[in-house]
C-alpha cells in the first residue's frame, strides 16, 4: 500500500496541483493570468523537491505497472526546465498576441503528467495512457494561437499524423500482447527470452511499436510533420515541444527497449542505428538551407533526435545516462533559443524570424546577441559550453559499445551543423542591419534567457555534477 | 449454427464496408459504416467479448456515427468527396493489400505462443465478461485508467480553448 502511494507519489502530486491550477486560472483576473504559469512554476519546484528518492531508491507500484527512481526522476527534472523556461518565456510572447490565456500553463503541466508516466511505466497500457496525455497537450498547444492559420495549421497536421501514430503503436502493442500475454516490461522480456524471437509476429509488433514512438521524436522517416508544426506553432509553444515531449519519448524508449525488449537487442539496435543515420544525416543537411532561423531550429530538433538516438543504440549504461544529460542541455539550450527568436519583432515587410532580422543585432542589442551566441554555439558542440559535454558523452558512450563508425557519423553531422548556427551569428555580429527590428524584452524572457544561457555555461564547466544526477540504474 | 452466424456477419460487414467505401453521398457512405459496426459488434458478442461489444455500439454507432453526421451536415461537401488526395486509388490498394497479407500471415503462424490467462472458463461463466473486466480494470490496470481521466480532463480544457469565443 505505502508502496504503491509512494511509486505514484510525484504525479498525483502534480495531479492535484494541476486542478489547483485550473482554479486559480478561474479567480485570475483577465490580466493577471500570467499569474497561473508563475503558480504553476512554483508548483512544479514543490512536486520536484517532493519527489526526490532519496539515495536513489527505486519503488515499483501497483503490481509492478510504474515505477518512481532516480531515472524517472532525472527526466522529471527535464521536464520541470522545459516548463520553468517556456513558462517564463512565453509570457510576453502571449500577452502581445492577445492569447495570454491561464489554459496555456494549465495544459502544459497536465502534459507533464502525461510525460511522467510514459517514463516511470512498466506496463505498456501505462506508456500508452500517458503518452496520449501528452499528445493531446500538444495538439492544443501548437493550435493555440486561434486567430493565425499557420497555428491552425499547425494542430490539425499535429493532430492528425499524431493519430496516425499512435494508431500504428497500438497495433505493434496488440501483436506484442497477443505474442507475449502480457503488457508489462517484465513478462514481455521473459516471454522472447523463453521462445525466441523467430516468430513473424513478435518482430512485427516490436517495429510497429517502435515506429510510433519514433514518430513522437521525429526520428527520419517518421519526421515530415515536424517541420511545419514546429514552424507553425506559436514560439515558446514550440520551444517547449521540440525539448520535453522528446525527451518523454526518450525516455520511454530507453526504458522499454532495455527491459522489455532486453533480449532482442541486435535487432532494434539495427532499427534504431538506421533511424539515428537518417535523422542526424537529414536534419542537418535541410537545415543548410532554411532562411527562417525558426525552420531551422525545427530542422535541427530533427537532428538532435538523431544523436540521442546514438545513446540509444549504444546501450550501455553510459548511454542511457548521456540522453537524460543530453535531453537536460537541450531543454537549457534550444528553450533559451527559442525564447529570443519569439522576442524578434521585424517592422520591415518579411517575418520576425527571417535570418535577416538578426542582422546587425549585435550591435543594437548587446545582451540578447551574447544569449543568442551561447545558444548557437552551445547547440553546434563548441567547448567548453553544455552542448559539447552532452555529445562527448554521447560519442563516448558509442565509442565504449564498439559502434565506433555511429560515433564517427555523429562528429561529422555535428561539423556540418556549425555552418547554419554559425550562420546566424555572423548575420548578428558582422552583418548591417537592412530591416528596423526591435527586441521586446520583458523581464520575464529576460529572466528565462538569462536562466538558460548561465545554465549552459556551468553545465559545460561542471558536467560531472548533472551527470552524477542522472548515474543510476534503470533496470 | 455458430459458424453461420459468424458467417452472415463477416459477409455482412464485408459488403457494407464495400458500400462504404464506394458510395459518393457522404450521409449513405456513413450509415453504410453504421451496418459494419454493427456486423462488427455482432462477431465480438459470438467471441464471448460482450464488453468490446456493448462499448462497439455505444462509442462507435453511437457516439463518433453521430459526430461524422454532424460534420457532414454542417459542412454539406460536395458530393465529390473532401480532398482529392492523388494516386489515392494506388496507394489505397497497397496499403490494404499490406495489411492483408500482415493478417494472413499472422493468421498462418498457428504457433501465437501467449500466454494463458489467470481465468479459467469456469470463471467466466460464473462471473461473466464484463464483471471480470471490470475487476481487472480497477485492480491491476487501475493506474492507466486513472491516467486516462487525466486525458479527457485535458482534452476538454483545450476543446473548449480552442472553441470558445474569445
């Protein structure tokens, strides 16, 4: 009993807080519904404080369906930047579209439920439940902002290709069920070691299954809605989605490949090597070619995916903790990112988020040019900033497993990827200005850009603490 | 007498699917989908799953039939259909003939290992279908029933969001 209120501890928590929520977004005033994000912020720093398991214990509940350890929790942490950040972020964004609604911040913490359970399942009807609660947020938030078609379009294709998604996930699921007998990790990892893998159906269920999570990461070929959604989606909605939803399927990956599917390993190693090949390999090579420094950062969301894939494919310990870590830089990095971008405002006659609205930043706009240029170089891998340490220990962790020439394709794709981030600094620092762009920056996008770029420099100087958060086992 | 049940259902569902598929009025397409369901929901009583049944007609025919006619009536399309989608006919007929084969093959493989069940027949026909779902759904599979509640709560929070006037 005390078991199973502890396992589920943190999300009922961040369930009650959530409905808090929602009544405090019904007494905030029509102005003050920023209040509701700041609430919720407070909130989640509470539930994540609550929930800490002390000396990395690990729990499992209610028949062994979820599980509460230092993993879940490390993902949690994720989690609770993304919405720390995009909360802090989106606040003047919002306000001066005239979509400050309190349901913004309500939907993004109840996605983080959805998110906790898909990391902490053990049992697929778990993973699936909460995988869905996160998918519907989404849909939401990428079609919040009513009055721009691009929004529009952005939720519908969102809501549709997801559908789609889960709909082929759930038919991988029920091969699997009706191969194995049961949902949960354990016996599914039981049942192929007992009898093999030689059955037609069982490896039908199993890629079935991992090609809808793929879908949730944007792994190449399951990728072409990402574009477009991100691109459309309102900005600090879009800087949340490209960080914690993948980060949640991430997780959810690793844990279900590395118990249920533990037996099976040479073969989604093979899947999930060709989707890491593909995806950093794409995503780098179209981003060379965007304009709109927000397509590219869509782009480069793809190819983030592909090197966490590597930690994926590596599967040693080392890997798994390398994706929290890397999942952990990347909320700080690409949150901080889009923040700025969402800042832009272009009063010439192309969009906000053209490169050419960068041009001469550097000048104008001293302490966001310095944010911008530590995210970019952060995200392009340059030392000693967070985004290096994140793919160093990426790389390390595939050299370790012996996939050296994954790790080789991974530094060259990483070289390439300077280019389009480089890019956007030289226009900020040696381009003239063509357009009159103003940066509407508030205190709170202030306070969020400058909480994400400190973050990248300590974690890029002192790695060793985040990672020693993240060194416990899964299984 | 069990075989020609299904028989008639399976043939039933078959041919309405057809119909459903070919007619250009939107509204007959929908009600055609209305007999599937049905002829669908009749195989799942003669497989002792009374349950997937019940909640056949009342999710499917009840609810989501309706829903499909409200969109059709308020949006009164052309009798042409929504999106001209192109090769819609070629990569319709790959994409079911994929799933065929995936059906028959998995239909072939008779060796589906699984695993057998903790209710024996006795149990069911002591208890019935639903009773055991039921038992089963708020006890081992409490969690991701609560998890679900959580879901609609959220997707009705972004319904009326996303609806309301501002």
């Amino acid at each position: 009993m005390v078991e199973n209120l502890v396992s589920i501890m943190p999300e009922l928590l961040m369930t009650i807080f959530g409905l808090i929520l929602i009544v405090i977004d019904v007494i905030a005033g029509k102005n003050s519904k920023s209040g509701v994000g700041y609430f919720g912020i407070f909130f989640i720093i509470v539930a994540l404080l609550a929930s800490i398991p002390v000396g990395g214990f690990k729990i499992f509940g209610f028949g062994g369906t979820l599980v509460w350890d230092m993993y879940s929790f490390a993902f949690f942490f994720v989690f609770a930047i993304a919405y720390i950040l995009s909360t802090l972020g989106s606040v003047d964004y919002l306000r001066e579209r005239g979509i400050l609604k309190g349901e913004f911040y309500t939907i993004m913490f109840f996605s983080i439920i959805g998110m906790m359970f898909m990391v902490s399942a053990t049992d697929l009807s778990v993973l699936y439940a909460g995988m869905e609660t996160m998918a519907i947020s989404m849909y939401i938030l990428a079609g919040f902002e009513k009055g721009n078609l691009k929004s529009n379009e952005s939720g519908l294709k969102y809501f549709i290709i997801g559908a789609f998604s889960s709909a082929i996930f759930l038919f991988g699921l029920s091969y699997i069920y009706g191969y194995t007998g049961s949902t949960k990790y354990v016996d599914i990892a039981n049942m192929i070691q007992a009898n093999g893998l030689n059955n037609f159906n069982i490896k039908l269920g199993m890629v079935m299954m991992l090609a809808g999570l793929a879908f949730k990461i944007s792994a190449v070929p399951f990728h072409m809605w990402a574009p477009d959604v991100y691109t459309g989606a309102p900005t600090p909605a879009t800087g949340f989605m490209t960080v914690a939803p993948k980060a949640a399927a991430m997780g959810a990956i690793v844990r279900f490949v590395w118990i249920a599917l533990e037996p099976a390993a040479a073969q989604w190693q093979l899947f999930f090597s060709i989707l890491a090949v593909l995806t950093m390999t794409y995503g780098n090579l179209v981003a060379l070619a965007q304009n709109n420094v927000k397509r590219m950062l869509a782009y480069s969301a793809i190819s983030h995916a592909g090197y966490m894939l590597i930690g994926v494919v590596s599967a040693n310990e080392l890997g798994y903790q390398s994706i929290a870590l890397y999942t952990m830089i990347y909320g700080f990095m690409n949150i901080g990112a889009f923040t700025i971008i969402s800042l832009l405002k272009n009063n010439g006659v192309i969009e906000n988020e053209r490169i050419e609205s960068f041009a001469g930043l550097g000048k104008k706009y001293p302490v966001v040019s310095l944010a911008m240029l530590i995210f970019m170089f952060s995200l392009a891998g340059i030392p000693p900033l967070a985004g290096f340490m994140g793919k160093f220990y990426i790389f390390t962790a595939a050299v370790k497993s012996g996939i050296i020439w994954l790790a080789i394709i991974g530094v060259i794709n990483s070289v390439i990827a300077c280019y389009y981030y480089m890019r956007v600094t030289i226009f900020m620092y040696f381009k003239e200005s063509e357009y009159d762009v103003d940066v509407n920056m508030k205190p709170a996008s202030f306070i969020a850009s400058m909480i994400a770029a400190l973050f990248v420099i300590i974690i890029g100087v002192f790695p060793s603490f985040f990672m020693d958060l993240v060194k416990y086992m899964i299984v | 007498m069990e075989q020609l049940g299904f028989y008639i259902l399976a043939f039933l569902a078959i041919i309405s699917s057809i119909f459903m598929i070919t007619r250009e009025n939107p509204v007959h397409s929908a009600l055609w989908m209305l007999l599937t369901f049905f002829s669908v929901a009749g195989i799942f009583v003669q497989l002792n799953a009374e349950f997937i049944a019940a909640i056949q007609v009342l999710v499917y025919a009840g609810a989501i039939l309706v829903l499909y006619l409200f969109v059709v009536m308020l949006l009164n399309p052309k009798s042409k259909g929504f999106i001209r989608i192109p090769f819609r006919y070629v990569l319709g007929i790959v994409a079911s003939f994929v799933i065929f084969v995936q059906v028959l093959l998995t239909l072939q493989s008779a060796n589906v290992i699984g695993k057998a069940g903790v209710y024996t027949q006795e149990a069911y026909k002591q208890y019935g279908n639903v009773k055991l779902f039921g038992y089963e759904l708020f006890s081992n599979y409490l969690v991701p029933f609560e998890v679900v509640s959580i879901m609609l709560l959220v997707a009705m929070i972004g319904a009326i969001v996303l609806a309301k006037k501002d």
